[in-house]
C-alpha cells in the first residue's frame, strides 16, 4: 500500500500521541505541478459520479482516516475483510470499503476514471486495476449478521451497482463544505491539536445524537480517568436515518464544548464519516479511526452503531455485542475500551452516578431517547435541566415543532387494483378536514410524468419507487404530510424508501386484497390481458409480489369499505401524535400491525 509520510511530522513531530493504524497516516492529496498536470486532463477522461457515501468514504480515504488504506477495496481485501475482519495482509480491518459501479464496462481495467461529486465536483483520478463482482448477500450476513432488508445498509444495498472497482487514487480535491469548516479537521490537523494539548492518553467519543447531561457527566469522568484529553468526534456524514440533523447537533456541541468543558484538555473536530450501523463490527472500524485522529481510548456505549430492530420486532444485535467485541480486541489495536456505564440523576444530591452503583430506596431520575422524542419535544413540553443544558433545550425545541406540525408519509402498498388509490383519496381529504394538506404521489400519475419513458423490468420499477420515495422523503423532511400510493411489489426497495423518509415519519399500510377479488375490479383488464400472456411481468401474474412482513397498519377491503379503512389511518395517526385526537374511526374487522 502506498504509505506516504511519516508520523511524526504528520502530527506535530514530538511521537506524544500513539502512531496511526500501520504505522504512517495515508495521505492522497496531490498537490503542485502534479495535480496542476491532473486537472489539465481530468476533462478528457471518462467520470463514475460517487454517491453520498461513496464519496464520504473517499474523503476519509485521501487524509488517512482509514489508514492503512490507500484505495477502495481489491478482491483479496474485501473477501479476507467480509469473511475475517482482515485485509489480505492479515491487518485487522472489518468494514468493507468499497467503490460500486453499474457494470464492470464502467471502469475499463488499465483505464483511468475521474471520480465526481454528484455536483460533478472534480474530486479524484483512480487507475483501475481491478473490477470484480460484490456478494452482497454474503456482505450483508457476514457484515451485519443479516440479509433483513429492515437493516438500512441492507436495503441500500440493493440498489448498489453490482461491481466493485479498485486501484490507484490521486486525489485532486476534498468535497466542499460550507458548514462549520473550522471544525472539519483532517487526521493531521486533529492529532496536530491533540500534541499541543500536551497529553499522551485520549479518549474519543462518538456521537450521532445530541449531548445530554449524562453524556456530558460521561465524557468528563472518562477524561479524568484516563488522566487525558478528550475529543469529541461527531459522525456527520450519513447516519441512522431519522437521526438529529448535524446541523442542530454540531451547534449544540460547540455551544458545551465553549461554554461547559474544559478546553485545555478537549478537542471538537467533525468527522465525515458514512455509518454503516454494523454493531460490534462498527466499533472496531470506529476505533481504528479515531486511533489514526491520535486517540488510544474509546468510550462504546449500549448498542454502539445500532441500527435498531428487524422485521419481527428484535434487535439486530445485543446491547453489550459492540463492547465486547471491541473488548476482545483491544490490545491488538492499540485502543481500549471505555464501556459507556448508564449514568442516573439523583436529585436528593444533585449529582449523577452509575446505576449499578445506586443502593436501594435512593430516588434517581432518567429520561430515554423515546420520552425526549415522544414526551418532550413532540408536545412542546420543555427539557428538565438536570438532564439537558437549557441552551441545549432551546436549540432542540426550535428544531422539533410538535408532532402534529412534524412531516409523515402514509405509504400504500398492495396488488394492482387493490383499492390503495380509492382509500389515499379520501384519506387526503380526511387530512385536510384536520387541518393538515397533504400531497397525493400515485404510482400510475407519477410514470405519467416523473417517470414517464420507464418501463416495468425490476429496474425501472425499482427507479420508480425510489423516485416516488425521494419525492416523499424531502416533502416529509420539510413536515409536509404526503400519501404514496403504489404497487411497490419488492420487500427490499419498500425498505429503501423507509430508510430515505426516516423510520418514525414512514407509515407502511399494506392493503390485502385478494387477487381474485382484484382481478374482478380491473376494469382496464390488465390482469386478464396478462394471463393470456399478451402483458408480460405483470404483478401478482407473472412477477412477484412481496408482501410486507411487518407493516404498521394492514387493511383488508372485503370487509371494510374505503371509508372505514381511511378513518382506521386516520386513528392510527392520532394515535402516533401525528393529527389532534377528535374522535375514533369506524369500526371494521381490519387489522393494524
């Protein structure tokens, strides 16, 4: 691997800090006469347009964050990493890091490529050397320890380019950023900050949420106990879907870091950094970074990079996977463990402390992540003190109006001619009753315009709903309501789109209507156009439908009229504090999940 640099000046020179993962920190970045040479023929070559995660990835790449890595993954690095957790030199190493491509024709071996930015932003040169075939569904078991396409990355997955090309990169320039640049660090700028500190030991924190009082409390104690400094590391690259924004997030963190800690001993740098929500493999790669940031500490909380529960409702993985993991490799990283202990408040003395070491009769306060969401900022009812700074408060509650002001999607699923278009009419009109306007995205509307030119091979119906769960997912961000009505046949792009609106704005109704039943409504008679073979790949004929797994709300249409069927989402709504409660549904025998 191309390993440039030496530590020691990477990082200030005096060796206080531990060394970056292999020894030197990678470092892509092309400067002077070379990369003035590059640019004069980047135009000429033909350009892969990265994605959002693709190019955080790079980014991490180019400054050594991800050292000892100098390219997106080859053949032997991959496998060795998706079945080992190595690379192929044996180097501990457990997220893939990999570049997708449509077709191995993309990226020509021998060939250079110019990768850019989805703003076609110039940002690197890569000499292909080597297109190979992904695994995603190996990926996905070994990786996360599932195929569920509940799992964010899982679903995403689908829809990656089914190559992966490697080679030799030189990097022109890093993505632009307008936001907080200050705190946007390199490796060598951290480390650099952390050697002026003047401490050997750090301990790093990894954050994609807010700072409460007891992360604060947590943080500080860790700092102390490991007689160093502390730096505060915040995820803002891509993140669980539905988390905070950065944006609000990275305010709230420079607001304690000025105001509550003790800046002679902590360091505030954001990190550009693609979560993958793999657990306990997460928190070794975790570590691994932030050792090349020059930490040797690393604080794992309670299921550290979780990406919440699968389709049956359980847990992708256990509360203490993420530390132990870590745990058991510790040593051989050069980071140890800090476990994340559950702090309480005791308000009698006005301090925190660790639960597991509260005697009995003593009375202790907490609030989890859900009551902050549900309980507090949904209803406007304001933060307590003891559990988060009122400046803090302040910035969360003007980021989160109350519910019934938040943005959701209703998203129909079901059989052609199942009655999902007949139920998201008059649920529109049910919406605008209670005072909220609601956009109408249908399927057959949208391939009239948005998609028009699209045909119904699995691709283009998969660009199609991916289209429609764009559209949703910015309308949802801005707290619009907006309905969705489309067959949407496939489990893995109706997960996709979840994961695009967020998990708490996205209402999955499946309308289970049996296909004889729907074949007599077609009054276009294209079921019995497909039967006789003159449509091919028909839905529910001869393409798969794939019903949900675990919706939130199934609604049967022999049973129930439309109307009953729109006032039982509309309970539904009220019941999630998405619409005031004025009054219940009509009574039918369909079945919420």
């Amino acid at each position: 691997m191309m390993m440039i640099q030496e530590e020691a000046r990477k990082s200030g020179g005096n060796g206080l800090l531990i060394s970056p993962y292999g020894g030197t920190l990678v470092d892509l970045l092309t400067q002077g006469q070379e990369r003035e040479e590059l640019l004069r023929r980047a135009s000429e070559l033909r350009s892969i347009q990265l994605s959002s995660r693709s190019l955080c990835d790079l980014e991490l790449l180019a400054t050594g964050a991800l050292s000892p890595l100098d390219r997106f993954m080859g053949k032997a690095d991959y496998e060795h990493c998706v079945g080992e957790m190595r690379l192929a030199d044996g180097t501990l190493f457990p997220i893939p890091v990999t570049l997708p491509v449509a077709s191995a024709a993309a990226a020509p071996a021998g060939k250079e490529v110019l990768l850019r930015s989805s703003k076609n932003e110039q940002i690197a040169i890569l000499r292909v050397e080597e297109v190979f075939e992904a695994d995603p569904a190996r990926e996905a078991l070994l990786v996360f320890g599932t195929t569920d396409s509940r799992h964010p990355l899982v679903a995403e997955m689908a829809g990656w380019g089914r190559f992966y090309v490697s080679g030799t990169l030189k990097v022109l320039n890093l993505p632009k950023h307008h936001d907080f640049p200050v705190m946007r660090r390199t490796p060598a700028e951290v480390r650099s900050l952390l050697e002026q500190l003047g401490h050997a030991n750090v301990v790093a924190f990894q954050t994609r949420n807010p700072i409460h009082r007891v992360h604060e409390e947590l943080t500080k104690r860790a700092a102390e106990q490991v007689g160093g400094s502390l730096l505060i590391h915040p995820s803002v690259g891509m993140t669980k879907p539905g988390d905070v924004d950065h944006y609000t997030r990275v305010r709230t963190y420079k607001l304690l870091v000025d105001k509550y800690y003790d800046t002679a001993r902590t360091v505030l740098s954001l990190l550009p950094l693609a979560m993958r929500m793999a657990g306990p493999r997460e928190a070794v790669w975790h570590a691994i970074i932030r050792r090349n940031h020059g930490a040797n500490h690393f604080i794992v909380g309670r299921d550290h990079a979780g990406p919440g529960r699968d389709s049956k409702g359980k847990p992708f993985y256990g509360p203490y996977d993420a530390q132990e993991v870590l745990a058991g490799h510790s040593e051989e990283l050069g980071v140890k463990m800090v476990p994340y202990r559950e702090l309480v408040y005791l308000p009698d003395e006005d301090r925190y402390e660790e639960e597991r070491l509260i005697s009995d009769g003593k009375r202790t306060l907490t609030i989890s992540g859900t009551q902050v969401r549900d309980e507090y900022l949904a209803v406007g009812r304001p933060l307590p003190d003891w559990f988060t700074r009122p400046e803090v408060a302040e910035i969360l509650a003007s980021a989160f109006p109350p519910m019934q002001q938040q943005g959701f999607c209703v998203w129909f699923t079901g059989l052609p001619s199942a009655g999902k278009s007949t139920i998201a009419d008059i649920l529109a009109v049910l919406l605008m009753e209670r005072g909220r306007q609601a956009t109408i995205l249908d399927g057959d509307v949208v391939r009239t315009h948005l998609s028009k030119g699209l045909g119904f091979s699995k691709e283009d119906r998969d660009t199609n709903i991916l289209r429609i769960g764009f559209v949703a997912s910015e309308i949802a961000r801005h707290n619009g309501a907006v309905i969705c009505a489309a067959v949407s046949p496939y489990r893995s792009t109706r997960d996709q789109v979840r994961s695009m609106v967020g998990l708490d704005r996205f209402i999955q109704v499946f309308v289970d209507t049996p296909i004889g039943v729907c074949e007599q409504r077609d009054v276009k008679g294209f079921y019995a156009r497909a039967r006789t073979g003159e449509l091919k790949g028909f839905t529910g004929v001869d393409d798969p439908y794939e019903a949900p797994v675990a919706p939130e709300l199934t609604l049967t249409t022999t049973d129930c009229s439309p109307e009953e069927n729109a006032h039982k989402i509309v309970r539904y709504l009220v019941e999630r504090g998405f619409l005031p409660g004025d009054g219940g549904a009509s009574a039918c025998s369909g079945n919420g999940n």
